[in-house]
C-alpha cells in the first residue's frame, strides 16, 4: 500500500492549507494509500543557523521529520502564499531536512520523492502564485512532482462537513492529482 505524508505549510489555527491537506488525505485513502496527516507545529526547529548545526548539530524534531519522510512513498504538501511566496515554516524545514545528519542513514532525505503540489487561500486566486517557486524548491531537493496541481480560492467556504472540497470539479481535480501521486509512487 502506498503511504503518502501529508503536511500544510502553515500551523495556524483553522489553516485552510490544513484543510486542504486533510482533504486529499481522504482522498488518498479512497485511492487505496495510506495517508499520514502531520503538522509541522509538532516537528517546529530553529531558523535555521549554521551555527545553531555545527554547534548543537540536527535538532531531534527535524530528524523525525527526515524519518517520515524517508518512511513514506510520497510526499502531499498544501501552502498558503506569504506575498506570493513560500511561508517562512516550510522553508526552514526544508533547509533543515534537507541537510545530511550524522546520526541517521537517511542522507539526501527528498531525492527521488514524489510529490504533490496544493496551494490555497481565503483570497479569489487560491495562493496559485506560490505553486511554481514550491515546484522550484521540491525539484532543488531531489522530489519529483507529479503533474498538474490543486489550488483552491475562497478557502474559507470551500468545505464540505466530511471535510471533502465542496465544489465538485475542484474535488474531481483534487482526486485526480492524488491518484497521479498514488500511481507514480505504487
Ligand atoms: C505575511 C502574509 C502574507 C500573505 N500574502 C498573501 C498572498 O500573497 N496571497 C494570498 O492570497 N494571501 C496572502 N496572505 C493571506 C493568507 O492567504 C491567509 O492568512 C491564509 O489564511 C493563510 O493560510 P492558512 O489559512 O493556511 O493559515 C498572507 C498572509 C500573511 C500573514
């Protein structure tokens, strides 16, 4: 069975991207995967600071985060855009785990990694403009994205109760995106 990690880029309270990235773990579930739903409150490190590694080395958080990462198949990633960009939380647990850690096996933890890109926001655009510096990122770390990706406007009205995307034709998107990932990952 596939396992699929799923995480948002922002650990706000009520995150939308949260939302969105519970959503395709549904929906990977109904493909036949087997979702992990973390949040990256859970896994929080330093700015990073190359002082901060030389000195104290790879805070433990970090390392298991690089151990779900190297345990799951495929990775599911939802972001809100700051100022069209990536949020400053998931850049620094990118530049965190992307550094090799003496204390584990795991080495360039992201190089081959399929992935699957979502953005959102309660904004009209739905974040989109964040989706090709995220795709620049992943690629910079060795992941593999799938193509196409799902982003998703108006946030804060696009749920359903169960939690699925209300709108049907952003839920067949959503579907479609996560049965890519599925299959490239099986
Ligand atoms: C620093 C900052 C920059 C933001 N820039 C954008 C932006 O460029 N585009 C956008 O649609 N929303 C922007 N927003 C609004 C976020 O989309 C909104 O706060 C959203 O709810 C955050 O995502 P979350 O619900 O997943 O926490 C920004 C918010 C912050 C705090």
């Amino acid at each position: 069975m596939t396992s699929v990690l799923l995480f948002a880029g922002s650990v706000r309270r009520g995150a939308f991207s949260r939302r969105l990235a519970a959503a395709a773990g549904l929906a990977v579930a109904r493909c036949g995967g087997k979702p992990t739903m973390i949040n990256l409150a859970d896994y929080e490190a330093p700015l990073y600071n190359a002082d901060i590694e030389d000195s104290d080395s790879i805070p433990q958080r970090v390392l298991d985060f690089r151990r779900l990462v190297a345990t799951h198949d495929a990775l599911c990633l939802a972001t809100p855009e700051y100022n069209g960009g990536m949020t400053p939380i998931l850049l620094n647990m990118f530049c965190w785990a992307s550094r090799p850690s003496p204390t584990d096996d795991f080495g360039a933890v992201f190089q081959g990694k399929p992935v699957a890109l979502m953005a959102s926001s309660p904004g009209r655009l739905g974040g989109v403009r964040v989706i090709p510096r995220l795709r620049d990122a992943v690629c910079e770390l060795g992941m593999v994205p799938v193509p196409g990706f799902a982003s998703v406007g108006n946030a804060a009205q696009a749920f359903s109760e169960n939690g699925d995307l209300g709108d049907e034709q952003l839920a067949q998107g959503l579907n479609g995106l996560v049965q890519r990932l599925v299959n490239r990952a099986g």
